[in-house]
C-alpha cells in the first residue's frame, strides 16, 4: 500500500520497501515517510538496496539491524 493511501490506518507490521526511489529532504517526502514510518504498532522494518536515506541519518545506528 502506497504511504499517501496509509494514513489514519495501523498495522501490526510495516514494511517499507525503497528499490530505486530516494526519499529526499523535501516537505512531501518527510511527511510520506512520517506517515509511513508511524502506521506500525509493533515493527517497522525498511529495506533500501543503498546505504540509509539521508532523512534517517539522525536515528541511533542500534535501532539498525544490517
């Protein structure tokens, strides 16, 4: 499910998958990947085939599992 269609709604488990795109440091990508990263209860797990998107470069590196 796209993030713009996941607001308002939880999930026990959120994966967000990043192949190609890249979440940049822009109004819209910040709040698309809010809303992507608070819909879990549980866990969230994101996989990117590059190193972490420069948005989550202030997040402790133990919250990481690589």
């Amino acid at each position: 499910m796209p993030s713009h269609l996941a607001k308002g709604l939880e999930f026990d488990t959120v994966f967000i998958v990043n192949i190609q795109e890249n979440y940049m440091d822009t109004d819209l990508d910040i709040k698309l990947l809010y809303v992507a990263m608070t819909r879990s209860l549980h866990e969230l797990h994101i996989y990117q085939i590059k190193n972490k998107t420069s948005l989550l470069n202030n997040i402790d590196d133990t919250f990481f599992n690589i």
